[in-house]
C-alpha cells in the first residue's frame, strides 16, 4: 500500500521521452499481486502519473490528486493508466490536465492525453472519479489503437468534463458497462463506441458535439 505519499518532479533530460513515470507498479509472471495507491499527491510527471501494466498485476488506485502539466509538446501524458494485461479499479480519483499540444484535430493526432487511459487489459472498474481537461477522458482505449481493445469492464458513476479534440469518454472493446456517469463539454463525442454487447445507460450529456458516437460495424 502507498498512502498518503507526494511524488512529484518525476522529468528527464530528454522531454520527448516517453517516460518518467509517477507510480509504476508492474508484476511479471502469474501470480497475482495488489498493490494500493491511496489518497495521494502525484504531479510534474513527464509521462503517466499512476501506472499498472502486465499480467499478475492488479492496481487500485482511490483518492489520489493526479496532475498533469497541461499543454506540453513534449511526451503525451496520462494520468493514471491500466494495461497489458494488468486489472485492476480506479475509483474516487480526480486527475486533470493532459494535453498534448501538437494534437490539434481527429484527423491529424498522432498521440492522445488522457485522464484514465485503459489498454489492451479486460475487468477495469472505473467509479466516481473527477476527470477534466484531457484530450480524451477515460479511454478504453482512445479511437485509433488498433490492438489495445477492452472487455468486460465498466465505467460507473464518473464526472467527466472540458475534453478536448476526442471523446468523453471512449469506449473500444466488448462487453463494457457504462452508466451514471455525467459528462460536459466534450469537444467531438461525449461517449464514442466500437464493439459488441456495450450497454450505455442512464448518463447525463451536456454540450457535446455527437452525444453517442456508434462506429461502423458495432
């Protein structure tokens, strides 16, 4: 368990650099191991600020403050992010502030900033977070990643809002849940699906381009 920590300042020499990393928990091998962030402080990050990746790992990550640095033309940030296999629950979190500047329109966008950024993984709980400010939102994963789909996961209960270029929240996978969440101001989509047997249920949209953008095929 990591409670009641700071972790700041976490930036290479080399801005481009994918890396630099807040919090990175990371299990090789099957058996499963948990690990806890808790009511933390995590900022100035130059990549992600809470990570969770590969099989065996499971994260949860509840109460933290996630700060990104907001425009950077450097590495495109998340704030916290679950993937490769890894599981895990992010819940009650507020994380703002990813934007990657050289990301301009859906069309051209080599790299998306996201507040919850869920990759190539299934059994992800999403629940009463705070996310703003991002490029994309929550992501499972952000349109585009071809290889990183999500399944059986849910997004419950979450304020999502100011998400700029993309999506609210994002949604490439199956059998994903999403309901009660309460999304604001989301520059193309408040939520983009692709996939099958996704329910989307009872969620409060404002200002958004498209309120349920459907792709093609799902």
């Amino acid at each position: 368990e990591i409670r009641d920590v700071a972790v700041k300042n976490m930036i290479l020499e080399d801005k481009t650099c994918q890396s630099g990393l807040g919090i990175f928990v990371q299990k090789p091998g099957r058996l499963v191991r948990e690990v806890m962030v808790v009511n933390s402080s995590i900022h100035d990050y130059q990549k992600n600020g809470i990570t969770g990746n590969e099989p065996g790992t499971r994260l949860r990550a509840t109460g933290n403050v996630v700060t990104g640095i907001g425009p950077t033309s450097g590495a495109a940030q998340n704030g916290i992010q679950i993937g490769f296999g890894a599981t895990g629950q992010i819940d009650g979190n507020v994380v703002i502030n990813h934007i990657w500047s050289p990301c301009v329109s859906v069309s051209d966008c080599a790299a998306v900033g996201a507040g919850l950024l869920i990759v190539n993984t299934n059994n992800v709980s999403i629940l009463g977070n705070t996310v703003g400010k991002n490029q994309c939102g929550i992501c499972l994963p952000p349109s585009g990643i071809d290889d990183g789909q999500v399944n059986d996961s849910q997004v419950i209960g979450n304020m999502v809002f100011d998400t700029e270029v993309f999506d609210g929240i994002a949604l490439i996978g199956d059998n994903n849940r999403v309901r009660l969440n309460r999304i604001t101001d989301s520059e193309r989509s408040a939520i983009f699906v692709q996939g099958a047997s996704n329910r989307i249920l009872r969620n409060n949209i404002n200002e958004a381009l498209i309120d349920v953008l459907e792709a093609t095929g799902s």
